[in-house]
C-alpha cells in the first residue's frame, strides 16, 4: 500500500477569507516503510501573513518573496500524491486549503486524485478520548523525539507524523504479521506443484540382500540390541 503523509503551513486559519497555503510537505510510504521520497515546496502566498499564524511556524512573507506560486507546483504536487491514501492531521484544515487553491486555478479536488484520506486527528481521538492529541502530545505518548521542532514546518511535521502514525496503528502491522507465514506456506506449495515428478530408483535383487546380510551381521555384533527388530 502507498501513503502519502502530508502537512501544510498557511497564511492564517480560513481558505474563505482567503488566506493561502505557504509551505506544503508530503512524504512517502510504502508497505509501512518510508521510502525516502518526499515533496516539499515553500509557496509565495500573494498577500499578508496574519500574526498568530506567523507565531505558530515563523515563516516571514520576505522569505517567500521569491518562492513559486500554488499554480507553479500544483500539477507536481498532484503527481507525487495521485493514488496513494493520504494521512493527514487534522485533514479537513489541510484537505480544505488545498481544494481551495486547486479550485483557483480550475483544477479537481484533492480526492479526485487520492484513494482514501486518513485523520490521524480523528485516530487519535477515539484511541486517547478526553486527552491532548495534537502532534507534540502524541509524539510524547509514543515517544518519537520531536525536540527539534522549536515551530511547526510542514516537512518535519510529516515526517514526525509518520512515525506517529506507524505507531499508532501497530496492531495492523501486527495482523500483516501474522498473516505472512501463510502467504508464505502458499508459495511454498505452489513451487513444489511446479516442480516436475520424481524418479523413483528401486533396489535390485543383488542389492536387497546384500542389505540384509549386512543388518544380519549387525544384529549379530550388537548382539541383539537393533533397534529396528525391537
């Protein structure tokens, strides 16, 4: 199975009041394995950053000054995460940030593209109700080392919430497991099916009663004790 991790920093908290993503990150997992793909992109948002979102990742609108534009990356983005499950914390911010910008430039919602979406948010909530569950307290709980991060950055959010998420669904990991040594038993016998027939060689008649003069004269030396006339 391929998953895509994702995480987005933006310029405040509500797409309609057109605020805009400014940092998007998606790491890649196979087979619950990191591949070491990942896409990451810082975006020029064409307007202010408001100041508690500012607070929250440290990203300066100067520094993006240079930075592509959504519309510049939009179809890369889409290339990296097309038909993979996406797993997102808190998805319904990130996925409601990113339809937005793909509607801009006339473009599909995410979920045209992707098989499922996963909340790792709404995970953890019926795992840990009643308890904190952004991504530091759960990195804390399933002790991923998170201390550098000083301020959210959509890659290294990702890559922590991968590990995060591995851990958090380690009993599936379990169940695949599991099921492996009969998938394996399975392989097994279907190389033996393929194998061509044996050939049986008899013994002759020379060599049956050579054999047996041969255990007569061991039984004789054990002076009874063969086991196999017991």
């Amino acid at each position: 199975m391929r998953q895509i991790i994702l995480d987005t920093e933006t310029t405040g908290l509500d797409p309609r009041l057109g605020h805009r993503i400014i940092e998007v990150a998606a790491v890649e997992m196979v087979n619950r394995r990191l591949t070491g793909n990942h896409f990451h992109r810082y975006l020029n948002p064409e307007r202010e950053i408001d100041t508690g979102a500012q607070q929250v990742h440290g990203i300066a609108l100067e520094f993006l000054q240079d930075k592509p534009k959504f519309a510049d990356v939009a179809q890369e983005l889409l290339a990296f995460v097309e038909g993979g499950e996406l797993v997102i914390h808190n998805a319904p911010f990130d996925v409601g940030f990113l339809d937005h910008e793909l509607a801009l430039i006339g473009l599909n919602a995410l979920g045209t593209y992707c098989a499922n979406v996963v909340d790792t948010l709404k995970l953890a909530k019926e795992l840990h109700p009643g308890q904190k569950n952004n991504l530091d307290a759960l990195c804390k709980r399933y002790s991923v080392d998170n201390s550098n991060r000083t301020l959210h950055g959509a890659l290294l959010d990702a890559e922590l919430l991968a590990e995060v998420y591995l851990a958090m669904t380690r009993g599936q990991e379990s169940l695949m497991i599991e099921m492996a040594p009969s998938v394996q038993t399975a392989a097994a016998e279907a190389d033996v099916a393929a194998m061509p027939p044996l050939r049986i060689l008899r013994a002759s008649d020379e060599e049956l009663a050579a054999h047996a003069a041969l255990l007569t004269e061991i039984e004789k030396a054990s002076q009874g004790a063969c086991l196999w006339n017991k």
